[in-house]
C-alpha cells in the first residue's frame, strides 16, 4: 500500500470568501488554519486543468478534517445550479451533531435552506439534507455512539 493516512480535506468553490468565512467559521466555529491569495502561475494552471487561474484560498478546522475554500477571480466560475443530489460527483459535505434540532435551527438562523426537517433514518440515526448559502447541500446527523459508522469510530471507537 502507498500509505494512506486518511482524508485531508475537502474542498469548495464559493462565490464571497467572506460571505464563507462568516458562515463556515463564525456561525459554525470552526477555525482558520490559513489563508492566502494563490495568483495565476504555471504550475496552478497544471494542476488545475485552468488558464490563468486567480484566487483567494481559505483553509478552516473542522473538526476531524479541513474544509479548503476556493473563491476565484479567474477564470469566471460558472453559478451554481442546484445540482441534485442524486447527480454524478460529490453530492453533500455531512456533519455529525449533537442535538440535531437544536443544530437544525441554528444553521437555518445562519442561512441554511433545508430540504425537510429531521427524519429518523433508523435506529440510533436522526438527519436531514439542506442547503449552505452557497448552494452545497449539508447533511447533519445525530448518530448513537456504536453504530458502525457513527462519529466516534473515526476516532478509535468500536461498535
């Protein structure tokens, strides 16, 4: 095996670095690690697949991994459609929460438009999907510890 240590970041392209860092970081409270401002270069470009590539870049702490946020300059980003769920590609970005209502209503407050409210998705499992001011869907969760995929795995646990 090539040493795989597990997932880093996951990584999102928004319209207003501000308008994310208020969500992403003062209303959920997660923590910037960096920041900075990545101009057109060749190997950017490379990398990118882009010609000219021009952005801002925002690196925050959420909790067990990095969201790395991508506002950029150029070339102009297409807007954001309402992609579906069910379409090919990364379809939500999940958090697990403690009290799901409670996180239901802080996150609609901070300008969540949810899809429904929570359901019970099965025994110990309580979620639902909305969407972030930027149009990416979220899920939040409440999972009993235990499940084989609930939160406290990641971090060692065992069913």
């Amino acid at each position: 095996m090539f040493g795989f240590k597990g997932v880093h970041h996951i990584a999102m392209s928004v319209p207003s670095l501000a308008a994310a860092k208020s969500f992403y970081v003062d209303k959920l409270g997660f923590s910037i690690a960096d920041q900075a401002h990545l101009p057109p270069s060749v190997e950017g470009d490379k990398v990118t697949a882009l010609n000219g590539a021009d952005c801002q870049v925002l690196m925050v702490k959420a909790g067990n991994l990095f969201l790395e946020i991508f506002e950029f300059h150029r070339p102009e980003p297409k807007p954001q459609n309402e992609r579906r769920v069910c379409d090919h590609g990364y379809t939500h970005l999940a958090f697990e929460v403690e009290d799901i209502n409670e996180a239901y209503h802080y996150l609609e407050d901070a300008g969540v438009r949810w899809h429904h409210t929570p359901v019970k998705a099965g025994k110990g499992y309580v979620m639902t999907y909305g969407r972030d001011p930027f149009g990416n869907v979220i899920e939040i969760q409440q999972l009993v510890d235990g499940l084989p995929y609930s939160y406290n795995q990641l971090l060692g646990g065992h069913p």
